[in-house]
C-alpha cells in the first residue's frame, strides 16, 4: 500500500509510513497546487510558506504529500515534532483526552492532567530549587508572562533582550525581537521599556565568553541600570536569529550578573527545549540554571501548548487571577504533553539527539573544508545550522542561502532557513529520524550546494 490511498485521500501516518524519500511528480503536484491556488485565494498573503504542497502525512522523518511525494524533514515543523510525528503515544493519548471532555478551562474546572503537566515540568527543567509552572498556548504567550512574573517579582519594569533574539510575534515579544522582516516592519510602535545588549557571536565578533559578557553588562548597566532592571531573557542558542551558539562562559557571567544584581534571568527554550540540543534542556549544557525557563514547541507532539516554569518564590508573586487564559493547559494538548515527556525520557531521545548532531556536524564539516562558501558549521545535538558567506569577504550571502534551500525542497527535501541576514540554512530533523534518510539528504543538500 502506498503512503497516500489516492481514492479516498486518506494518509496512514506515523511510524507506519515508508521512510523514504519518494518524488512521484515534481515539486509542487497538481493537487498541492491545488490548495496552493486555494490559499492563495482565501489566506491572508501575510500568511507564507516554506514547502509548497499539501502535507497529508508525516512520520518518522518524512512528510507526505497529497501528490504521493514523500519528502525527508529537516525541520520538524521548526522544531516542534521533535518526538516524531503522530507518536504513538501521543496519539493514543490524544485519542483517549479527546473521548472524556476536550475543555472545561482550568481556571473553571480544574483536571488532573494540568497539574501533572506542571510537575513534569518542575522535575524535568534545570536546577534543583523548588519550582512552579504555569501553562499556555503558544511560546510568545509564555514569554510575554514570563516578564509579567518577573516585573510583578521584581517590582521594576526594564527588560534586556539581546541581538539576533527571536521571541515571538505578539507586540512585547515583536519589541523583544531583533530582526525587523518580516516580524516587526510596519507593525508598530511597540512595548516600552524594552532594551538590547550585544550577544556573544563567535564567528562574527572572535570575542571570548568573558569578553563578549564584559561588552554587554557594560551596555546594560549604561543604558538601562540594574536597580530599572527586571528581567534578562535570551535563547541559550539563538533561534530564528542564526542557531547562535555563544561562547564559553558568556552565559555564566550573565546569569551571576543578574544574580547579584536582582535581575530575574529567564532563558527562552522555546526552540531548544526537549532534547533538542542533546540534553532536555539547552541550558543544561551550559551549566546555567535560569530563573525562569519559556517553553513550548516540543512540549506535546504538536499539539498547542507552552509553559513558563522557575523558581517558586518568582512565579507565586503574581496575584491570583493574574495568570492564565482561556485555553491555556488544554487538556487534549496536556495529554499529548505527558505522553511526549514519556517518550522523551523513555526513548533516550537526547542521546538520540547527539547521534543525529555527530552526522550533522561530521558531513557538513566535510562540504565546508572543499567549499570556502560555508563560514561557518554550529549547534549542539539535532540544532545545527551552516553559515553561507561570501568567500572573498565574508559577508553574508543569503541569495546563495535561498538557492540552496529551494534546490534542496525541489528533490525532496525539507530545510529552513534563519539568522538576521537570511544567510544560514538550519537542521532541526525530528529526534525519530534514521541515520540512512539523514544522510541521503545532505547527499541531497550536498548536490544543491555544488550546483548553486
């Protein structure tokens, strides 16, 4: 049986599907055409799109279309099916949440699953300090509470967020994003008391840990001043803004900064939570433990959900009714997340991670040592991004980034792009997939780049 019974249009997803890269027509088909034209009609144009087809299934590491192509995923829904698409467990989860009540808002009629969702999250997240946890629907919601929790902490307003971050799209989150296209341009003004430090850059700035700290604490302490100061946020590893890896120390002294200072640190693991970086928590393998942790993203399978979780005297600041939100904990999104967390930890999935890094890193390090266009080869565990420049100078090449990356969807395979100039492709492949798909795709991704 093929992966999509053309008759009736009904995918068989999951572990069952054949994990294959299969190309049946070229890419976009008629029928992803079809919806394309569809969308195209009915969607607002703000609304884009990195593949062009109709998805109907996914699983291991492939996403099936409706045209019968099977596809090799490198980007996990950005980083969201981290556990695998359609887990077993999650479906079967899903399924039984789904047949008791879908809703009843926890702040109504609370249940079960939310509590254990919140003591999974204590248990698992950095740090042996008493914690709590508070859940909610989407990563930019988890940040905006977090600097709530923080500022009612604190008693101060300031927030420091650094160059190249990414935290959402809402208007705080916009304001605490780096990058203006397409997140921020035309969509202001945005949240005051909102400031930025220069991040750690190695390859850009050749700047130690300590060095680059230095920098940024004296950018802090001039323009906005520890005692205006409530909160420091920043992604262990930058997302959206180039799987920036900072270095060694940097994020140490920034965390014992705001320690003597009385500046919550929060560390957005939105991208880089659930064993993404070969720990369940990027944090971790920077020796930090955060004040206060975001997550979201592979917290429940794909299902909506996100959390903010940190030390209990921080998150019980906030008087009562002053967190929560309609949907926020669902309880069919709770349920994918017990299940995702089982399979996280039964699975050994951040070993798993590091297995898919090792092959990432090796391969990539290969093509950069005979192609002078990769700058540079970064991440930790199934976070791993290439830097395109241009040999003579340096500068970034996102045009070269682009070709790359539409070549490379063209014959099957699924890769984003990141970072402030446009110029670094990133792999974030699910956690599920088999080393024979991961490298039969950068052969893919290989051929893309000698062709541009």
């Amino acid at each position: 049986m093929t992966a999509v019974d053309t008759a009736v249009n009904t995918p068989l997803g999951g572990p069952s599907l054949p994990q294959e890269r299969r190309l049946v027509t070229s890419i976009p088909g008629p029928r992803s055409q079809e919806l394309l034209a569809r969308k195209a009609a009915a969607v607002a144009s703000g609304v884009g799109h990195t593949a062009p087809i109709e998805a109907v299934a996914a699983g291991g590491g492939v996403v099936v279309d409706a045209d019968g192509n099977s596809l090799i995923d490198l980007g996990s829904g950005i980083a969201v099916t981290s556990v695998g698409n359609a887990h077993p467990k999650v479906v079967e989860a899903v399924q039984a949440q789904v047949a008791q009540f879908t809703h009843t808002c926890f702040m109504v009629s609370p249940y079960e699953s939310y509590v254990a969702v919140a003591e999974a999250l204590n248990r698992i997240t950095p740090g042996t300090h008493a914690k709590k946890s508070a859940l909610f629907n989407s990563g930019a919601e988890a940040v905006e509470n977090a600097v709530k929790i923080a500022r009612k902490f604190t008693g101060k307003q300031a927030v420091v967020a650094f160059d190249h971050g990414y935290h959402g799209r809402t208007n705080l989150t916009m304001a605490l994003t780096a990058k203006s296209m397409p997140y921020k341009s035309g969509f202001g003004p945005f949240a005051s008391e909102v400031y930025r430090a220069p991040l750690s850059y190695p390859f850009r700035d050749g700047l130690s840990g300590a060095d680059a700290a230095a920098r940024a604490i004296t950018v802090i302490e001039k323009q906005v001043g520890a005692d205006n100061l409530a909160a420091v946020i920043i992604e262990p590893i930058q997302g959206e803004g180039g799987f920036i890896v900072p270095a060694e120390g940097f994020l140490n002294a920034i965390v014992d900064w705001c320690r003597a200072n009385g500046v919550v640190f929060i560390a957005d693991e939105i991208q880089t939570g659930f064993a993404r970086t070969g720990a369940m928590f990027a944090s971790q393998r920077f020796g930090i433990e955060p004040d206060l942790i975001t997550t979201a993203k592979g917290i429940a399978g794909g299902l909506p959900l996100a959390a903010v979780t940190g030390r209990a005297e921080i998150m019980d600041a906030t008087h009562t009714g002053g967190l929560g939100g309609t949907y926020g904990g669902n309880p069919v999104a709770c349920a994918a997340a017990l299940a995702s967390i089982d399979a996280y930890e039964s699975e050994d999935l951040a070993a798993r991670a590091d297995q898919i890094g090792s092959v990432l890193t090796a391969r990539l390090a290969e093509l950069q040592a005979s192609d002078p266009r990769i700058g540079d080869v970064r991440g930790l565990g199934a976070m791993i991004a290439a830097e395109f420049v241009d040999p003579e100078t340096g500068a970034p090449d996102a045009a070269l980034t682009a070709t790359v990356a539409k070549a490379c969807i063209a014959e099957g395979i699924i890769v984003l792009t990141c970072g402030t100039y446009g110029n670094v492709i990133r792999f974030l492949p699910p956690l599920t997939i088999g080393d024979a798909l991961l490298n039969e795709a950068l052969d893919v991704v290989a051929a893309a780049l000698a062709a541009a």
